[in-house]
C-alpha cells in the first residue's frame, strides 16, 4: 500500500510540475518544439552557426513563416531547474528596449534548452571591428558613437529602469549585435543575474571573458553593476581603437589596451590610441569618451560612475574633472610554462601619479549629489 503511494504521489507531484511550467511558458515566452527548431537550422548544420560563448553555440534559422530568428542551443551543464529558466525567461521576455535583444521564444525538451532571438544582419560589434577592412570602412565616428551611447543606454535600462535589476556580466564587442543600420543591442543573457532592490551585491562563480572582467568581481567573486560598468569601459576603448582588449601588444612593455590608455594619458597623449582607420573625427568628442572609459575601469568601483550617468558623459558636451581619476584595475591572470590554465592573479590598482583617491561621491565640487564625476556644461 505504501508503495502504490508512493507512486501516485510522485505521479501527482510531475503533474502538477508540467502545469506550473505551462502556466509559466505561456505567460510571456513562445514555446517552440525541438524538432521546429531542428528543421529551422538544417538540422543545426556547421554552415549555419553564426556564434559560440560559454554557455552555448547559436545558429542562423528560419522558421516556418519565413521569420529569420538567432537560436541559441544552451549547454547541457546547466543545474538551473526548469521551472527556475521559464521563470527568468518570462521576466526577460517582458523587456522591451531599441538597444536589447528581443528574446522571441525558447524549447525545453528532454536535456535540451534553447532560446530564440531576433536575427539581426550585421552580426556582432565584433565582427564588424575586428573583422574584414570592407565592414571596418563602414564604422566612422559617427556611427562608432552611436555605437558606445546605444549599448550604454542598453545597460542603463538593465540596471536601473528594469525591476529587480539585471547585471548582464559578460559586456563584451561579441555580445553587442548590429541591426541593418549599424545600431546596437546588447544580447545573450545567458549569464545575466537578477538583482533585487536590497541586494547590493551577490558573491557568485565568476563567469565572463578575461580582458572584460572587473577585477573585484574576477578574484573576490563579488557581482555589482559596476562590474557592467567597467566591462563597458572595456569595450569602450576597444570601439575607439578598433583593438581587442586582450591583444597585449602595446608599446615596449607589451601593455594590454586598458594599460596602454593610461599611459598614454598620463604623457598627454592620448589621442594616440584612437584607430588608424578614423581619418576624420571630432577631437574633443573622442577625447571624452576615451577620458569616460577610464573613469569607468577604475579600480575601486565605488568610484565608478552607473549607467545613467556615463550615458550622459557620452551624450553631453561636459567637462570631466580628471583630478578625480585614478589607475585603472586590472585583472591579470598569470600562466605558468606553456599551460593555458591560469594559476595565480592578480590587480593592478594603485592610485596614479598626483591623483586623488578619496571617495569621488563626497566631493564637494559635484554638479550632483549623485555624480561620481564633475560634469560642467562648456
């Protein structure tokens, strides 16, 4: 008797499981069949895979209506229930921002997990940047600014106008895709965190790309929207020199990009770094938005600015008070031998040279009682 029991509330218990699920799904997310999808990416052949991250590999499909969607084909490694994903699908899903990527749908089938994404033509930031000399000739100034104050409006809505917050944790030029006009949207969620109102921050397995991560968050494990923000530093400097951040090749020391920025700055040279391909360009603009990367890559990150505030760093004509940037940190891991496995880290954090290091917030020369920066309209 007691085994038949047990049987049947463990029947119950299932059943119950796949209607909570259901009522989840149907919510906000469009569930699609595996073997839809399936036929959408030609049987997810090689020719159609357009992009791979940690978390999975994503392939070019259409589906039966002529939609052309980006599908994304998670990893099996994940210990996220499945009740757990739907939930969190359903609260991305209701996000809506000219700068986000639109997730469309998802398939949960057996061990597998998938999403469903808007395609956008122009592929990612990366490829564009970093990729052929015809689709660099494209990315004047202009268009590169656009770039830099669409992704950062992106960011900003994630962190401050969505409820809880979202921290993306993995900015970088390969999660910034282009739309026909070359505009931004920041995509693949797939390492996002949400943060409720009283968390200020959350201690997690650290999961992003080296050369992107904030150095309190890649050694401490510590996860704030300022780790957003100087990843976003990052990926700033990178959109101005048209160089990866990780290319350590910089100058006789070999420096990686973010250190060759603030040696430059440091010598008054710092136009140096902007791209060999940019022939016309508003000086004291680009100046700026290189001064605002620093300002975002500081080292304690109290004294980075948020969101909003660098969106409107990067779209006003203003004055930032340099005496109140410090060096950079820097999350360096070190090798041994030949072994790409990383051993030992370390932050590259002091103060620079005749700069000031107290809390930027207290200052009492701020426009704002919230600005980290002092921003005087010229």
């Amino acid at each position: 008797m007691g085994f038949s029991s047990c049987f049947g509330v463990c029947s119950s218990c299932r059943e119950k499981t796949a209607n909570e699920t259901q009522e989840i799904a149907t919510n906000n997310v469009r569930m699609f069949s595996y073997n839809s999808l399936r036929s959408a990416t030609q049987l997810f052949h090689p020719s159609n895979r357009i992009g791979r991250g940690g978390f999975g590999v994503v392939y070019k499909g259409v589906l039966r209506d002529g939609t052309q969607v980006a599908i994304k084909s998670l990893s099996t490694e994940s210990k996220q229930g499945t009740k757990e994903f739907l939930t969190e699908l359903n609260m991305i899903s209701n996000i809506h921002h000219p700068n986000l990527v639109q997730l469309i749908g998802c398939c949960i089938e057996d061990n597998n997990r998938i999403l469903v994404y808007e395609y956008l033509e122009n592929n990612s930031l990366a490829s564009a940047l970093l990729g052929s000399k015809g689709k660099r000739d494209e990315l004047d100034w202009s268009k590169r600014a656009a770039i830099c104050l669409g992704t950062a409006s992106g960011l900003a809505f994630l962190h401050e106008d969505v409820e809880p917050s979202i921290v993306h944790r993995d900015i970088k030029a390969s999660n910034v895709l282009l739309d026909e006009n070359l505009l931004p949207k920041i995509g693949d969620f797939g390492l996002a965190k949400l943060f409720p109102d009283n968390v200020t921050h959350v201690s997690t397995r650290v999961a992003g790309t080296i050369g992107y991560l904030a150095p309190e968050y890649a050694l401490l494990g510590q996860l704030t929207k300022k780790a957003d923000v100087y990843s976003f530093g990052v990926l700033l400097l990178e959109i101005i020199s048209g160089n990866s951040s990780s290319k350590a090749a910089f100058g006789e020391e070999f420096l990686v990009l973010l250190e060759w920025t603030w040696k430059l700055f440091t010598e008054g040279r710092l136009l140096e770094i902007v791209d060999q391909d940019l022939v016309d360009y508003p000086r004291d603009e680009i100046t700026r938005f290189i001064k605002v990367a620093l300002f975002c890559t500081q080292a304690a990150s109290q004294q980075r600015p948020d969101m909003k505030q660098v969106v409107k760093m990067l779209s006003t004509d203003v004055h930032l008070n340099e005496s109140l940037l410090s060096e950079p940190g820097l999350y360096r891991p070190k090798y041994s031998g030949k072994s790409s496995g990383c051993d030992s880290s370390r932050i590259s954090s002091q103060p620079g040279k005749g700069k000031q290091s107290a809390n930027p917030f207290t200052a009492s020369e701020l426009v704002d009682s919230d600005t980290i920066t002092q921003m005087v309209p010229r």
